[in-house]
C-alpha cells in the first residue's frame, strides 16, 4: 500500500488581505482618517459602521499603533480640532448621547500619553488639542513618534524634563503625572552620571524635596535662570498646603535643600532677598558639573578665545624687549611642557607666575594678550572688581570657584590657557596685620586663600597691576616673573607713532615722538581720535596740526586724571 504525502498548499491571500495591502501602499493617513470620520458621522458607532471603517482603522493600527477605537476617537478630534476639541464635539459627531461618549475617556487618555493629545486642562481634563508637531507628522504623511525617553545623553534629557515642565506649567498635565512622569525618566536614564548624583543626594520620593530639586536644575541649565521666584516652581506642589509649606522654610532658610547646601536665597545689597533662590555654587560645581555653569553669582571670569585675539606689533625698550621675547619663548607649547615636566621631576612647583607693573598705557595687558595670541593660548579674563562680592563670605567662594574653574580648563584643553587678573591691586595688597574689623579680616582671609591657590598652582597666571608699592611681599615671593613697564623711549614712541598712524612720515612720527612723552596707551588714543575725524571730515590735509591739538588734549586729561585709568 503506497503513503502518498500531502503537499504544502500556501494559503493564498484573501481579497480582504489584497485590499488592505493595497490601501496600506497606496492611501495616507490623512486619508485613511477621513474616511473614518466621514464614515462615523451620526453613526452612533453601529456594527455596520466599524464594519465599514475596518480597512482604514487597519492603516492606522499598522503605521501609529493604534487601537481600533483609538483610531476612531484620534480622526474624530482632528476633524473637529485642531484645537479645544470636547466630549460634546465626539457626542456630536456620532450621534449619541454624552454619556457613551464619556465612555471612550480612556482611548482618549491613551492618546494623551501618546502625546497625540494634549489636554488643555489636566484638572478637569474635558477638552483637548492635537499639538502642532502631530499636525505636522499627519501633513508629512508620517506617523508622530514620541519622544524616546530612555537611553538619553544629558543634553536630550534636559530637553524632555523641560518639555514635561512646560506641560505642567501650562496644565496639560498635573503635578501628580509630572512627577510621575520625571520619576520614570530618570529611572529610565540611570546610566546618566548627572542621574546617579541626583539619586545618591537620598531625596525622600514621597516627599516634594526631589521633584523640587528637579525643578531647580531644570531652570538653572533649560533657562539659565539664577533668580528663582516662587511662581517658578509653585506648580510642582500638588497640594496648595505642601507649597506653604514650602515657602516658609524657603523664607527662613530653614529648607531641606538649603540644609544640604543645594538651593540659597539670593543676595541684593548685602541683604539676602526671601524670595528669589538659586542653585548653590557648590551644586553647581557638583551636582550640575554636565554643564558650563557659571561657578558664582556674580560673574568673576570670562574665556577670551585665542582666535578673538588681534594680532599687533608691540615696541619695547631693550630690557623689557629681552624679557618679554624670553616669556614669548618660555610659554611657547612645546618648551612649556618641557620645563613643567623638568620642574615636577626635581620636585618644584609646576605654576608659572607672571607680574606685569608700571605706569598706566605701557603695554603691561597688551602683552599679555600677545603672548596668549603667539602661543596659542585662551584666556580666562578675571573681573576682579566682581571677585570682590557684596555678600559676606562670597568673595572667598568667588576665588575658590574662579581657580576651580581654572583648573578644570587646564585638565580639559590641549593647551593650558592664561588665568589673567588685569589691574589687580585690589587683590594683590598688603595684609593687615591684627585686623579687628570684619571687613579687614575678610580681605586678610580673601588674600590667604590666593596665596594658597597660587602655591598649588598648575597652569600659568598673569597679574597687571600700577601700583607696586602695594603689592604684599608674601605675592611678590610668588611671582616667578616680575617685568616692569616703563613709558617708552623716544625711539619706542616713534615706532609706535608710525605703526598707530602709517601715514605719518618719519619727520612728522620724530616730531611728535620728541615733543610728548606719552605712553603706547595714550599714543593709540589720539590715533583713535584722528581716525574718527578723518571718517567725520575728510583729511583736511593739516594732518601734523591736528594730531598736536589731539596731543594738547591728552595732556590736559593726563593732569586731571589721578587715578591712571
């Protein structure tokens, strides 16, 4: 008796398969949802009519991920919307009572989470919008993709915690789902190292102190935001209570998060100021160390950029002219990192400590950006009068923040850059011996900390200052290079002369250089000053008469002006 083996029939597709196959190649989703909206009209959502609408729900199952009903209720909402569309406007369309449209609140929710719809008011959430982004996808003919929220880097999950908090704040979601929500996103992106810094800060999750803090990083690196009003952040407290609450211990200083060093009140004329807060500097450094954060309230320091430098041509006298070349050479790359790796090996210090002094306009901040532009250095631009802050104790966390910030730009650059204090005597004076006041012992100790910081010093500093007379020795010691300025020589100013204005000739540029004996600072002045006129009015063609005026009147303000500037 012969087996006879059944062949493998491949079940052919059915007319409905090849139709829907047909339409998914051929039909757009805008389409596809206004036959179903079409369809649904005054349909009371009858057998027949789901019926009818299959093969178009079907297109927006495959290509959204959405369910049968979720389809109907999504095209409903687009026909009726985009905007402030209600469960009268669904009742409506379908013909049916309110009720059995309240029935589909669920898909509705659905779709919110999707962020297909958003809710107008996450309160009482009755009516709803389709976000401009969705539209959009739908003119595309594409499919809205939300969001990833998991497997982010730092830069896209500040993006999505300021999304949610625009949400929240525009109460399309409530303070429960935004904390929710936040929750979830973290734990999601816990490889993050800015994650595991919030998590081992041991934030209480039944608490408010958490999505608080949450809230306080958010404005401080989403809006750069360092004065932090109650109105900010009122929105993360679900209960009217709890913000109470909060607000008192806000005023009192006697917050969890000020405890814990994390958030402070601000400080306006020495006084601090109740109701506007910030991230702490410390937190800052810390916590939020992701970002490029300004270390302090006030701003102390600032990157000037090597490629921002210009290029000049400087003219010494002969002594100056030698050391500078010397520096020039010293600082150049390669030989610096000779002699810092030389200077570690026998056990010296590996800081590289420059003073600038002399008069007013001799070139002393000038060089200094020459030899930042030769050797192919930034600058970190110290504001000195800023380091010196109206808060009782904030100047010492300026300074110790500034050479934070420092040090973290030399281990982080290629080249080390210039850590520059221009014009610092105020910084740079002498210490008071048994100082009383509070005032004294605060500079004594302002003065202590920099000495400190620049015995540890890594890196390479320069310090202008006019007045030498000043300077305590304990600072002089610490300078490696001390290089005075001198107003130039007669030969100097001639040079300068013809390089401010070439169209001098070397009579007129002799002429001026043995008349007046200004500095490379005042000499630029007057060319300045004779280049404007010349814009104005014309080379009148009384260039060496003008020039002199210009000179009278710079010697003028040089008698009245006391203090150098």
């Amino acid at each position: 008796m012969t087996t006879r083996k059944k062949k493998n029939v491949e079940s052919k597709p059915s007319l409905l398969d090849e139709i829907q196959n047909e339409l998914n190649k051929n039909l757009d989703l805008l389409s596809a949802m206004e036959q179903i909206a079409s369809r649904t009209r005054n349909s009371n959502l009858s057998k027949d009519t789901l019926e009818s609408i299959s093969l178009y729900t079907k297109v927006l199952e495959e290509r959204m991920g959405l369910t049968e009903m979720q389809s109907v209720v999504f095209s409903i909402c687009v026909e009726n919307g985009p905007f402030n569309v209600d469960f009268n406007d669904i009742s409506s369309h379908l013909g049916c009572s309110r009720i059995s449209a309240l029935r589909l609140g669920k898909d509705i929710d659905t779709l919110a989470h999707k962020r297909l719809l958003r809710y107008r008011n996450a309160k009482d959430q009755s009516s709803f919008d389709i976000p401009s982004a969705v539209l959009n996808a739908l003119k595309r003919n594409e499919a809205y993709k939300t969001p990833k929220r998991e497997n982010l880097n730092i830069e896209e999950l500040f993006f999505i915690i300021s999304q949610d908090y625009n949400d929240l704040t525009n109460e399309t979601i409530t303070a429960e789902e935004f904390k929710k929500e936040s929750h979830k996103l973290l734990e999601d992106n816990s490889h993050l190292p800015f994650v595991q810094r919030f998590q081992k800060l041991s934030l209480n999750d039944d608490e408010d102190d958490w999505i608080l803090m949450l809230a306080f990083c958010h404005l401080c690196v989403n809006n750069n935001d360092n004065r932090i009003r109650f109105g900010d952040f009122s929105d993360v407290f679900e209960y009217d209570c709890d913000l109470t609450i909060a607000k008192h211990d806000l005023r009192n200083g006697t917050h969890r998060l000020m405890k814990m060093n994390l958030i402070e009140q601000t400080c306006e004329d020495g006084m601090a100021n109740t109701t506007e807060f910030k991230v702490t500097d410390d937190a800052k450094r810390t916590l939020l160390c992701d970002f490029n954060l300004q270390g302090t309230e006030e701003v102390v320091a600032g990157l000037i950029k090597n490629e921002k430098l210009v290029q000049k041509k400087l003219y010494y006298d002969a002594d100056v002219k030698n050391q500078v070349d010397e520096l020039f050479t010293f600082l150049s790359n390669d030989k610096y990192q000779e002699i810092h790796e030389r200077m570690k090996a026998k056990g010296y210090h590996q800081g590289f400590a420059c003073l600038f002094y002399g008069d007013p306009g001799t070139g002393k901040t000038e060089t200094a950006y020459q030899i930042a532009k030769a050797t192919g250095r930034d600058i970190l631009m110290v504001d000195v009068p800023q380091i010196k802050s109206k808060w009782v104790g904030d100047s010492e966390k300026n300074v110790k923040g500034l050479f934070d910030q420092y040090r973290s730009l030399v281990k982080r650059m290629p080249v080390a850059p210039i850590l520059f204090f221009n014009e610092a005597d105020a910084l740079f004076g002498t210490r008071m011996n048994g100082a009383q006041r509070a005032v004294d012992k605060m500079e004594n100790t302002l003065q202590n900390i920099i000495l400190q910081e620049m015995e540890d010093l890594d890196g390479i500093l320069i310090a202008t200052t006019n007045l030498t007379c000043n300077l305590d020795p304990a600072f002089s010691r610490r300078f490696l290079y001390k290089i005075r300025f001198d107003k130039p020589t007669i030969e100097a100013r001639q040079h300068i002369w013809h390089e401010m204005i070439p169209e001098l000739s070397d009579t007129e540029s002799m002429s001026l250089a043995k008349s007046y004996e200004f500095s490379g600072g005042q000499i630029e002045n007057i060319a300045r000053k004779y280049t404007i006129n010349c814009i104005l009015h014309g080379d009148s063609g009384k260039r060496l008469d003008a020039i002199q005026n210009y000179c009278k009147t710079e010697n003028i303000d040089a008698k009245t002006n006391k203090i150098g500037f």
